[in-house]
C-alpha cells in the first residue's frame, strides 16, 4: 500500500506557510526522517538557477509544493500582477527541476477557485474549465490552472506522478490574521475579537453573507497529502496519463457567510452588532468540492468546525500574546 519509505527524502516547499508547516508537522508526527525544507530566503522558488542548485545538491525523492502567493478578495484585486508572476514562476521552477532531477512523485497544492464562478454543485474535478471564472481570484486561478496542466503534461510525456490537490478554503494553525490579505475566516476571527475587547463594538463584514463557503482545517488537509503521497494505488490511477490528474480535497459540507459569523461570534464570545456591507464584493456564490473521489480512497475529514474554530482561535489568541 505505502511507498513512502520514512527515511525518503520529501521535500515540503513553502514550510513556512499555513498549509506547510501542517504538512511539516505530520511527516515529523509519523517518523518521516529527511524531510528537507527551506525558507524563502534560504531559496527563491522564482529564482531557477538557485532551484536547480538546489534540486541538484538535495536529490529530493518526493515533493509537496504548498509554496504560492495567496491571499483574500482584497490582495487578489490589488496585487494581480504578483499573484499570477509568482505562481507561475514558483510552480513552473519546481515541477520541471522534479522531472529534470528524477523525482518519484510530486503534489501540487491548487486551490478551489480554479472551478467556474457559476459551476454547478457539488463541484467535480471534470467540471474544470467549463464555465468563467470568478473575476476577483482569476490571476491566481489561472497560475493554478497552468500548474495542474504541467502536472499533466509531465505524466502524459514523460510518465511522471505528479498529482494536483484542489482544497477548499483551508484555515488553522499559522493562518494569515492581517485584515487586507487575510481570508474570511481569520478576518472574522479577528475583527469578532477586536469588536469584543473594545466593547462590543459593530462588526462589519463584506458582501451581504448570502454566499455559502465550506471550510476545512488545515490539518486534515495535510493528513490527505501525506495520504495520497503514500498510497501507490491511489498515485497510479490518478497520475495515469490518460486521466486529468486533479482530486478535491474538502469537508463535504458548507454554510452561508452569515451563519458563519454567528458561528465565529459564539467561539469569541462577541455579542455586538454585525452589519454586512453589500457595497463589497460578495466572490464566488457558492463553492461545494464533491470528495467523493478521495472518500472513495480511504480518507475524511476528522476535524468538525467548531472544533476547527476554536483550536483557531486559540491560534489566534497565542500570535497576541506572542507579538
């Protein structure tokens, strides 16, 4: 069943981030022994020359890409020249120095809003590139898109395993809580928080909490990389060069803004007024990942949402503390 020897040299890229350091953290929990890493510092994943010197001197076996530029609805509309040139040339770097260097196997961290904007629901990994995508996260979109597609073209010409993990809206540990770049959930988490330290203040949230989002905590997504790194039958089947090499990877279940803020507000303890600005964007209107794939493979998710939010915002509360 496995082919993950402990002692294979997996390389975690962008370590650092939300989704890495959960994968980081599990390899370490399960007894994996070479598990390389680097900061960006350390090595520029835009930067090809120091990649291949890197990929050269390290001889990584296996990959996890989870290094990206990523952001809200904010960053996305503000920067979308870095969130496009960046993907791009991240992913582009590291997938081609794997075939170039002899990887074994490679996961590529994509994300949910590569599906149209107005895609039918559940959203099932055929449903790619059937409809427009939504306009606020197109660069990034798109970048993504692009990777799935190399993916897919290194299995198709070279006979490579390189698999493409499209996430729902990930949150936990190492979330990203600044206001302009963050996603919904710590945003929320923080502005409940800072509304209830200073009296109970009104919260105001974007859009009018119509939209519906599933969320998944970030560790369940790392058990389902590890899980899918590992399993030999599941990386044959889904890198098999006829077959589109993408699998949904989220909680099976979603909820409206709006019962998502009452959610954040309970776990707070934030009893003020929440005022929706419908003036704002709302994104996409609803985004279900169909996981039947992956459940079919022998994983779900473990962690409930309450639970998710509160192990967050304890998260949260320990970066304050620690500022």
């Amino acid at each position: 069943m496995t082919g993950l020897a402990k002692d294979a040299r997996i390389f975690v890229a962008g370590h650092r981030g939300m989704v890495g350091s959960a994968i980081l953290r599990l390899l370490q929990q399960q007894g994996y022994r070479n598990v390389l890493t680097r900061t960006r510092k350390e090595l520029d994943l835009c930067d090809r020359h120091a990649v291949d010197a890197f990929f050269a001197k390290e001889k990584p076996e296996h990959i996890i890409l989870a290094a990206a530029k990523v952001g809200g609805i904010f960053a996305n509309n503000s920067y979308p020249v870095e969130f496009v040139r960046d993907n791009l040339l991240i992913q582009t770097n590291v997938i081609d120095a794997a075939y170039q260097h002899g990887v074994k196997r490679l996961i590529f961290l994509g994300s949910s809003c590569i599906y149209p904007r107005e895609c039918k629901q559940p959203i099932r990994e055929e449903y790619l590139l059937t409809g427009p995508l939504e306009p606020t996260n197109r660069p990034y979109a798109v970048a993504k898109i692009a990777g799935i597609e190399m993916c897919w073209a290194y299995n198709r010409q070279h006979g490579a395993q390189y698999l493409a993990i499209m996430p729902t809206n990930i949150y936990g540990l190492n979330d990203n809580y600044d206001l302009d770049t963050s996603h919904v959930l710590p945003a929320l988490i923080r502005k409940c928080h800072e509304a209830k330290i200073n009296g109970q203040k009104p919260v105001t949230v974007w859009g009018t909490g119509v939209p519906l989002r599933e969320l998944l905590y970030v560790d369940d997504l790392a058990e389902a990389c590890i899980f899918l790194l590992a399993d030999d039958n599941a990386m044959t089947s889904l890198t098999a060069p006829e077959h589109l090499p993408i699998i949904n990877v989220g909680y099976g279940e979603d909820l409206s803004i709006r019962e998502l803020v009452k959610l954040v507000s309970e776990v707070v303890g934030f009893t003020g007024e929440i005022i929706f600005d419908s003036e704002k964007p709302d994104g996409t209107p609803r985004k279900l990942l169909d996981i039947g794939k992956i459940t079919a493979l022998g994983w779900k998710p473990k962690v409930s949402l309450r639970e998710g939010i509160e192990e967050s915002y304890h998260a949260y509360l320990f970066t304050q503390h620690h500022a």
